[in-house]
C-alpha cells in the first residue's frame, strides 16, 4: 500500500467539534498529545441548545435584562477566542 506522505506529520495543534471519540483518537494517535482546539461554530451552537432561558434562570427577567446578559456572555466568549 503507498503511503500518503513519506514524512512523519507531527501537528501541533488539531481543531475538533467536542467529540470525545474524536479527542481519544487524537491522544491516541499522537504521542506527543497535540494541542486540541474546539471549533467556534460548534462551541456557539453548543451554547444555542444548552443555554435556555429555564437552565439560566432568566424566565422571569426583563428583556432588557436578557439582552444585557446574552450580551456580556457573548463578548466574554468572543474575546477569549
């Protein structure tokens, strides 16, 4: 069988979308146990379906509110990125 690449491939960094299988495959083939990066997309539609207005406490809040603190975790996410 002909091999892709003759070289050995050490990545320093690989971006994955949260999945453990993914994550144990990345640890396992690599030895060197390379930085693992989650993909932003992901991560925010993590947030979209995780974050709900019954697990935040915010059922009985303002709009105004809401807005404020959808606001502040947004620009904390985005700033850390």
């Amino acid at each position: 069988m002909d091999q892709l690449c003759a070289e050995p491939y050490f990545p320093t960094a690989v971006i994955t979308d949260q999945g453990t299988n993914e994550i144990n495959a990345i640890q396992y083939a690599f030895d060197f146990k390379p930085r693992i990066f989650y993909c932003a997309w992901h991560i925010l539609q993590a947030w979209e379906r995780n974050f709900t207005k019954e697990k935040l406490g915010m059922d009985n809040i303002s709009i105004a509110k809401k807005k404020e603190r959808k606001d502040r975790v947004s620009e904390t996410f985005l700033t850390s990125l």
